[in-house]
C-alpha cells in the first residue's frame, strides 16, 4: 500500500524523535503540515517537540545558539499548545500540556496554576494534572499548603495508583501535612511499584519521565531524605534491590 505523504513525514519524524533528534523532528513535522488539516493532536507534537528543543542540555549537546533557539523554541511551543487547547475546548490533554509548557518555560506559578484548573475542569481526575498542582504546592511551600498539596496528590494516586512517582510525591506531601505513617506507607510502595512506562511518542515518554520515576532513584530519595521518617514511624526502611 502507498504511504501518503504526510503519513511519511510523520514516521520520518517518530525515527528523530526517538533519537531525540528534535531540530530535524521538528522540521519534518511543519514539512506534514502541508499535506495535513492541523488537529490538536497534531499541535500538541508539535509543541512539545519545541520545547524539547528549547532544553539547554539538548541544545549544547547539538552546538546551537541556546539564546536565540532556545527562547524561540520555548515561545513557539507555548503558542502551538495554546492553539491545540483551543481547538479541544473539552479535551484535558491539550490544556494539561499547555500548563506543562507554562511550568517548563518559567512562568509565574500562579498562572501555571490557573492553566492547570483549566485542565482539571475538564477532567477532574486526570493524575498528570493532579500531581503537578501538588508539586506545585510542596515547592511553593505557601502557608497553608499541606493540605492542598495531599488532596491533589491523593487525588493523582488514586486516578493512577500504579505509578512510583506519584507515591513517592504523596508520601512527601503526607509528611508536610504531619502524617508521618501516611507518608512512609505511600513511600514504602514507591519502593515496591515497577517502572511505568507512558504510551508512545514525545508526549509520552515526557509523561513516564516526569511523573512515574525509577524505583532504584527514588529508592536514594527515601534513603537521604526520608529515613528519620521510617524511623519515627516504626516502620523497616524498605531494603534497597540489588
């Protein structure tokens, strides 16, 4: 069967994202724009791609200029999953991403806040957006957060229990909140979940990066920071795998 054209580029693109080849990805993909109506979906890559080339990292391994590249890239994936949002007034994905994009870029909590409600409005349940109102709320540490901070996560685990990330998130919001058992018993299980893995594409392995971790990493988080709690709790230190 003959490929259509854009279905090409796209798959030309999947190869370079998957090499973290985001500047030619990227090309390939405005490339399919032309043979393809745009949907949400197709904005969201596309934003996403951008802000992975916005990355500093990526762009002083690649030799590019990290000032003009990296702020443009950076502006353009703001305004790709802005654009994607709008054309899914209903799908959270769209507007989660666009919080994401917020966060990544820099911007004012408050406002990654309120994209973030968004988001929520349109699915209250969806764990990605969950678990960054909370991790919002741990590294903002305003007053009162606590308990803001352990709704959201509680709310993220619940929606998506088998993720070790997220326990280990709500463990350190237990332990703001005071519920020192609480928290060893959401840290113990960060320890014992296997690393999830998100669906294909950019978006997800930026969503299995970012939000389920590798239990042998957050197994030294629990190590350095949260021993003295396993400690006054009662509780055995999870053993650390070979």
């Amino acid at each position: 069967m003959r490929h259509s054209v854009h279905s090409i580029f796209f798959e030309q693109a999947d190869a370079h994202e998957a090499a973290s080849r985001w500047d030619q990805a990227l090309a390939l993909l405005y490339q399919a724009q032309r043979w393809a109506h745009p949907d949400a979906a197709y904005w969201v890559r596309l934003g996403l791609v951008s802000l992975r080339l916005a990355e500093p990292a990526w762009l002083k391994a690649a030799g590019l200029d990290a000032t003009h590249v990296g702020d443009m890239a950076a502006l353009n994936a703001e305004l790709y999953l802005e654009r994607a949002s709008r054309l899914a007034p209903r799908d959270v994905a769209p507007a989660f991403w666009q919080a994401w994009a917020m966060h990544h870029t820099g911007r004012e909590p408050v406002a990654v806040r309120e994209a973030l409600h968004e988001a929520l409005a349109r699915d209250a349940r969806w764990p990605y957006a969950l678990a960054l109102l909370g991790r919002l709320e741990l590294a903002e540490r305003s007053p009162g957060f606590p308990p803001r901070a352990r709704r959201a996560l509680e709310g993220a685990c619940e929606a998506l229990p088998e993720s070790p990330r997220l326990q280990y998130d709500l463990g350190a919001a237990r332990a703001a909140d005071g519920d020192v058992r609480g928290a060893c018993e959401a840290l113990g299980r960060a320890m014992t979940l296997p690393p999830l893995p998100g669906p294909p594409g950019t978006a997800g392995g930026w969503l299995a990066e970012a939000f389920h971790g590798q239990p042998a990493v957050l197994h030294g988080w629990v190590e350095t920071y949260f021993a003295d709690l396993f400690e006054a709790s009662g509780l055995a230190l999870p053993a650390r795998r070979p």
